[in-house]
C-alpha cells in the first residue's frame, strides 16, 4: 500500500482538528490509536516505494504537526493539539 493512503484517515482527523469540525480532544484519541499500528506499516511501505513518495507523505505530516501545533496556541488547554502533532511527527520520521 503507498504510504500517501495508508495516512490518509489520520490527515483527514488533523485537518478535521484543524478546521474545528472534531475537538483536538477526539482526534488525539483517534491518532493515537492509530499511531502504533501505522508506524511498522509505514516502515515497510517506505521500502516499497520511491523516496519521492516517501518525502512527499513525510513533508505532508510534518506540515500538518506544525498547523496543529499553531491551531493549539490560541488555545489554553492545548494538550490534546501537543499530542496530535507529536504523533504527526513521529509518523513523518518513520518515512524518512
């Protein structure tokens, strides 16, 4: 499976987080559970695809952690956000 649709319901609970259509609090939960499952997977599929493909889904993630992470500053319970763009970024590490 290309890494690019293998993240693409944790991208869709970001943006969701992002846009306020799902609480930060929810999707943390969410990616959170996804989060051990994806990351061996995502490992695998790094070694199947090329690294352009590998980039552009990491660039994709990192980029996502950081619109969370400034989603979250306005806000002064900011864990769940913290949290969420931890696990983006770990997900895009394990691209790369």
């Amino acid at each position: 499976m290309e890494p690019k649709t293998r993240v693409a319901w944790v991208v869709e609970t970001a943006r969701a987080v992002i846009q306020g259509r799902l609480s930060a609090a929810e999707g943390a939960t969410a990616i959170q559970a996804q989060q051990a499952q994806l990351v061996g997977l995502l490992r695998q599929d790094r070694d199947s695809v090329t690294r352009h493909e590998s980039d552009s889904v990491a660039t994709t993630l990192q980029l996502l952690a950081e619109q969370v992470s400034d989603a979250g500053s306005a806000d002064p319970d900011n864990e769940a956000h913290h949290v969420i763009a931890r696990v983006l970024g770990e997900l895009s590490r394990s691209l790369r």
